[in-house]
C-alpha cells in the first residue's frame, strides 16, 4: 500500500535501514538520517503535521513537544523499553499514545550485564590497557588477579524482564541470586526476596535493572554504597540518574567498593571525569540492547504500534496509555 496524506511519520534518528524500507511502505516518512539527535528546536518544528514519532531515549517528549504536534500527533513510538523521557500524562492529556519495546531487547541488555560483571571482576579491560601501552609484563602466579563469579551471591535490584534474565545466566556462571523489589516479592521467582538494605550488605555483585522515576532517582548514592561489603562491586545497565555518581567515584576511589561498571550515566553522554581515572571502572556507552538483531526488532515493534494507531485505528498491544486512544 502506498502512504496517504495526514500519514506522515517523523523519525527522529537513524535506524536499522531494513526498518526504514517497511516504515517506508506505510508512511510518508521523515528520517532524521544522522547519528545526532535533533536539536530541540528542530524536533519541535518537525513534530508539527506529524501523525506519528518514532523517538529516541534522548528526546525529552514533554507538554511543549506534544503542543508541537498539535491535534494531528496521535502516537509515539519510544525506541526503548524505558520511558523516562516521556510525560505519559501529558500525553494521555493530549490524546497521544505512548508505547515502548518490552520484551526484546531483554536478552541482549542482559548477556551485556554478564559481560560488565565478568570484564569487571577478571580486570579484563585493566589487562587490555596494559598490553597497548606496551608496559612490560611477564606472566606471573601472583600478577592481575581477579575473581570468579562461581559461588558469589548476585543481588538484583529491580526482577523485572531483564533483571529475571540476568538472573538465569548468572546462575549459568554458578552464583546464588538474591532480588529485592520495590513492590514487593515475584510470585513466579525461584530467588529469594529481601530489603534492598539487605541486599546491599550481602551481595558480592549489586545488578541494577529498575526503572528512572522519582522513587529511584539516586537510589544509590553515598548511605547505599557504604552498606555494600568492601569487595563487592556494582553494575548498572538500568538508568544512569539511579545511581549518584559522584557518590560512587568516591566509593571506589576510597575502596569503600572494590569497583563498578556502568552502560548508563547521570548526564548522558557526558560522563563523570572521575569515573574516567579509575582503573577499578569498566564503561560501555549505552550499548545494553546493542545487537542487530535486537535493534531490527525493537524497530518492528515501533512500526508495529505506528500501524496499528494511524492505519488500523486500534489500540497497539504495547501501549503505556490505552486510554488515549481516539475513537476511530
């Protein structure tokens, strides 16, 4: 089918072009074809006429974007299984509907998080510095040890999709998972439940994997870290504003903490200058849902919920606010 007029669909950054020929196929597309996000004033002027988005993390969706869209926007499709950056009542307020990327990317993020825990606790990334700065080495019994995971107890904060997959692979690598929920026990999980005060003074690896709101804007910060044991680390693939980061380069600076890797950070893309001079800190940048195949289908689910509001006028499964949507 070709697109129609009133059909056009703004997508405010690159995508998988195997994503971008079925969009393609169904809307009047406008692709911001850069790696760059949009500046805000330019998103705000391309949103208007705009039946439809396909947004970013990094687009700040608020009560003056969804004025921009005026009446023709009735949908958004967040690139992301987070939604942090949107105002899902203001939306609902503007008969907008709001849907994300559950599911998907739920394994990827994870093996990413073994990845960190792994390169963290084995001081992968200290030995690959060591060998391109050319600094002489000799293997030696006692030189760049580090820890297994075998044996350790994982403490995940946030059982969710992703947190329950991290907790499968990291009982793979043998360790004892303990999870702690702000709402409380999972009924289905086969881990035990604590505090989340007790799950910090016992884990010898903390898993972050909640979502930013303003419960768990620095819920880890300086009181946190300080209950954690001195040879324990910290990882986070969740949201960067979850933990405090100048808190945690003190922590780790001063050995409050044995270390901490991080996929998210506090200002996005900025990070903590701090966090950059300790070699006890392993940093990927935002990389959790980073393969092609994830990003392909996290891009389906986009198009998916796009066609469903505008070309099928229903409601997508994926909404975060099914109360929004227009009577047809």
């Amino acid at each position: 089918m070709s697109p129609s007029a009133g059909d056009r669909v703004l997508v405010t950054r690159r995508i998988a072009s195997s994503v971008v020929a079925k969009l393609d196929a169904y809307f009047d597309l406008d692709v911001h074809d850069s790696e760059e996000p949009l500046r805000r004033d330019e998103l705000l002027d391309r949103v208007a006429g705009a039946a439809g988005v396909l947004s970013m993390v990094s687009d700040r969706i608020d009560d003056a974007f969804l004025r921009a869209g005026d009446k023709d926007l009735r949908v958004l499709a967040n690139y992301a299984v987070g939604f942090d950056n949107i105002d899902v009542a203001a939306a609902s307020r503007h008969r907008v509907v709001i849907a994300n990327t559950p599911n998907v990317l739920s394994q990827a993020t994870a093996e990413l998080t073994l990845s960190l825990m792994l390169a963290l606790v084995r001081r992968v990334p200290e030995g690959d510095r060591i060998l391109r700065s050319a600094t002489p080495w000799i293997w030696s019994p006692t030189w760049m040890i580090g820890r297994g995971l075998a044996g350790g107890t994982l403490g995940i904060v946030g059982l969710g999709r992703i947190g329950k997959e991290v907790a499968r692979l990291a009982i793979a690598f043998g360790m004892d998972v303990i999870y702690a929920n702000r709402s409380g026990a999972v009924a289905d999980a086969p881990y035990r439940s604590v505090t989340l005060e007790e799950l910090l003074a016992t884990a010898d690896v903390v898993s972050l994997h909640c979502p930013l709101n303003d419960e768990t804007r620095h819920l880890i910060g300086a009181d946190e870290l300080a209950r954690m044991k001195p040879d324990a680390v910290i990882v986070n693939t969740a949201r960067g504003p979850v933990i405090d980061e100048a808190a945690l380069v003190v922590a780790v600076r001063d050995r409050v903490i044995a270390g901490a890797a991080l996929d998210v950070f506090e200002r996005e893309p900025e990070v903590h200058s701090g966090l950059l001079e300790l070699d006890s800190v392993v940093l990927t940048p935002h990389m959790g849902s980073g393969t092609a195949e994830t990003r392909e289908a996290m891009g389906e689910l986009c198009l998916d919920a796009l066609k469903a509001v505008i070309i099928d006028e229903r409601c997508p499964r994926n909404a975060l606010n099914p109360e929004a949507m227009r009577a047809p």
